[in-house]
C-alpha cells in the first residue's frame, strides 16, 4: 500500500472547513465552548495581579497572559482551518480544553511551585495542536502544510526552553520563559523562517477573515464579561457605603464604555476589512494576533483597577495601584487605536489620541488624588472617548448600514 493510500485510511477525509462563497463561516458552539476554559485563565491573571501590585509581580502576570493569550490566538487560527463539527477536531478541542483548565489552574503559583505544570501544558497545547493539524492537513493544503512544519520545529524550540524553565525556578526559569516567549511571539512576523525550509509568506495563509475576526471579537466579550462579573461580586462582598456603590456604578459605565469604544463600530469595520482584504493573512497577523493581545491586557488591568476601587477608595495610590489605574484604559484605548488604524488604512484616531493625553495629565496629579478620584477619572476619560467615535462618525454608521445586505 502507499503512503498515500495508508494516510486517507488512517485519516477521516473533509477534516478542513470548505470555504464559503460568500459570508463567512460563523463560531461554532465547541469553539465557544472552549472559550470558556479562558474565563477562567482571566480571572485567575486578574486575581494574581490584584495580590501581586509591584514589578516582579506585574512582569510575571505580563508572561502568563502572553502565554495564554499565544495558546488561544494559535488555536483560533487553526478552527480557521479545520473543521470544529468534525469529530476528531471536536476530540482536539475537548482535550485542549482540559489541558487549559490545568493551565489556568497553575497561573497563580506558575513562578512558584506549580511552573513544571504549567511549562507541560503549555507545550502539550502548543506542540500537541500542531502534530494534530499536521495530521488533519496532509496534502489538502501543501502551502500550509510546509508552514506547519515550520511552525513545529519553533515550538519545539520554545517548548524546551518552557520546559527547562519549569524544572528550575528563581532567575533562571524566568529567564528561560522569556526566551521562549521571544521565540513564539518572532515566529510569525518572520514567516516561521527554518534553514533549508524557507519562509511562509502571508500569502500562503489561506485565512478567513470574517471567522477570525469574530473569534478575537468573543474574546474580547469574555475579557469584559469576566471584568463584569467580578466588579458585581467584589461589590456583593464589599460594605455598601457611598464610595462602594460609586465604584459599583463606575466600574459598569467604564466596562459599558470600553464595549462601545471596541464593539460601537470598529468590530464591524474591522471584520469588513479583513474580508475584503486582498491578504487576509498579513491583517489578521497584525490586527488580530498581535494587537489584540494589547486590548484583552487592557480589559484585564482595568478589571484589577475595579477591584481597587472598591476595596480602598479613600486610599491615596501607591505606584503600583496607580499604574494599574491608569494602565488598563491606557493599554486599551493604545490597542484599539492601532487596530483601528491598521484596519481601517487611516490616522490614529484623535478621540483615542486626546483620551490617552488625558490619562497622561492624570498621572501628573499622583500624589493629589485618591483611588476612587482617580477610578473615576478614568472612566469620565473612556465615556468621553466613546462618545467622540460615536458621534464623529455618523457618517461611517450609516454606511456601514447602508451596505448591508437586505432581505
């Protein structure tokens, strides 16, 4: 028998998605599903930087989070292409689930005793998904198939250095996590280059924009959904007084204004984009996979900050609570104005321009404000920012929704 008769035996047949003529394919119910593994990792990221407010620790959760995020985005892009309704990807993405659960387990103690948990898997993730892609793609997609080799042999690369890492700990495990990150965060931008192998381009990515774009969407609801969830159950714990109760109402208006600054228009516009990209690849590299990690961190950091509020409002801010204050809708209005930016082909956005000046007077008045002062400052300074798009750009509103297709 040959080869290729053994590997259409061994292998179920239409384990790729079949591309869409028009449209694209909408998130399956196993990839949400999935998604809610990441609920949990955000918490615990948010939990271990609230106990954590000084540098080593901000460093730490700052590895942990682009870990995690790297482990979700690599997946995402790989139900791109294969098929979730299948029963082998289901299989996949059941016991990417599991293994994700451990690794969220580990977070909190990842520097401490459980790194060799969450160095194996880690890697277990990351180098178990690309042998089963490799698998599910034989020759249906050559071009992709090269790429995951390439993509292989990086992992492989990094999952010694996270490995080495997990068995040491002190300055060598971080400095060999750091290494791996670098590794894994390169690989993309130079086209997973290998000696003798060559480089992918953006080109050979055959990438459906809608569906990624929605992915990193859903990501973003779940980061604002868990951020939610912990303002109303840090406030169901908290004594009810003014200053709670403010932070409470702060907390959500900041939470709506950050939905509306990300999902009010540049959602929509950066999905038509990307499918109307003539190199999807390239703007999902950079929009989606790389951008989008500064969004998510910001969603995170802001959801400490609420915690904050509510816990010591009166409190004049030390510098780590203070950089956590401002950090999260620094970070997040950054993200969103680069990926509006990217997405769009245009300027920086002067809403998101003026919000981040702001953020910068406020950190001017450290010493002359408090917690729930500067709490609530913050989010004056995102409802301004979301209130600007909105109305500076009626005009796109109402093309967008002229352009819709109609019944």
């Amino acid at each position: 028998m040959s080869d290729t008769s053994a590997s259409s035996v061994s292998r179920p047949a239409g384990l790729m998605r079949r591309r869409q003529t028009a449209g694209h394919h909408k998130v399956t119910s196993i990839e949400l599903f999935f998604d809610l593994v990441f609920v949990y990792a955000v918490t615990q990221l948010s939990h271990t930087l609230l106990h954590r407010l000084d540098a080593t620790g901000a460093l730490q959760v700052l590895l942990l989070f682009l870990a995690v995020w790297w482990v979700w985005v690599f997946t995402s892009w790989v139900t791109n292409w294969l098929d979730p309704e299948r029963p082998a990807v289901r299989l996949l993405l059941l016991a990417m689930m599991l293994a994700g659960l451990l690794l969220s387990t580990a977070l909190p103690e990842a520097f401490g005793e459980h790194g060799l948990l969450f160095a194996v898997t880690y890697v277990f993730m990351q180098v178990g998904r690309t042998l089963f892609t490799l698998w599910a793609l034989g020759d249906a997609a050559p071009a992709n198939t090269r790429n995951f080799r390439r993509i292989l042999l990086w992992l492989s690369v990094s999952g010694v250095l996270w490995l080495t890492g997990g068995w040491h700990d002190g300055p060598l495990r971080a400095a060999c996590w750091v290494a791996a990150l670098m590794v894994e965060y390169l690989g993309p931008a130079v086209g997973f280059r290998v000696p003798g192998m060559g480089r992918s381009t953006t080109a050979d990515w055959d990438v459906e924009g809608g569906h990624l774009a929605e992915r990193c969407s859903l990501f973003v609801i779940i980061a604002l959904g868990e951020s939610v969830l912990a303002t109303g159950s840090s406030f169901a714990e908290a004594g009810w007084n003014a200053a709670t109760v403010q932070a409470f109402v702060g907390g959500f208006i900041g939470s709506v204004a950050m939905w509306w600054i990300y999902f009010d228009l540049g959602a929509e516009r950066g999905s038509r984009s990307i499918r109307r990209s003539t190199d999807p690849g390239r703007q999902a590299r950079v929009a989606y996979t790389y951008l989008h990690l500064l969004i998510v961190a910001g969603i995170i950091v802001a959801a400490v900050a609420d915690d904050l509020a509510l816990g010591h409002p009166h409190a004049v801010p030390a510098a780590g609570a203070f950089a956590v204050l401002l950090g999260g809708p620094g970070l997040y209005l950054l993200g969103n104005a680069l990926f509006k930016q990217t997405v769009n082909s245009t300027y920086f956005p002067l809403s998101h321009m003026v919000g981040l000046a702001l953020l910068g007077l406020l950190a001017l008045l450290a010493q002359k404000l408090t917690v729930a002062d500067v709490f609530m400052a913050t989010t004056a300074v995102l409802v301004l920012v979301a209130a600007w798009e909105s109305a500076s750009l009626r005009s796109v509103r109402r093309e967008l929704a002229s352009d819709e297709p109609h019944a």
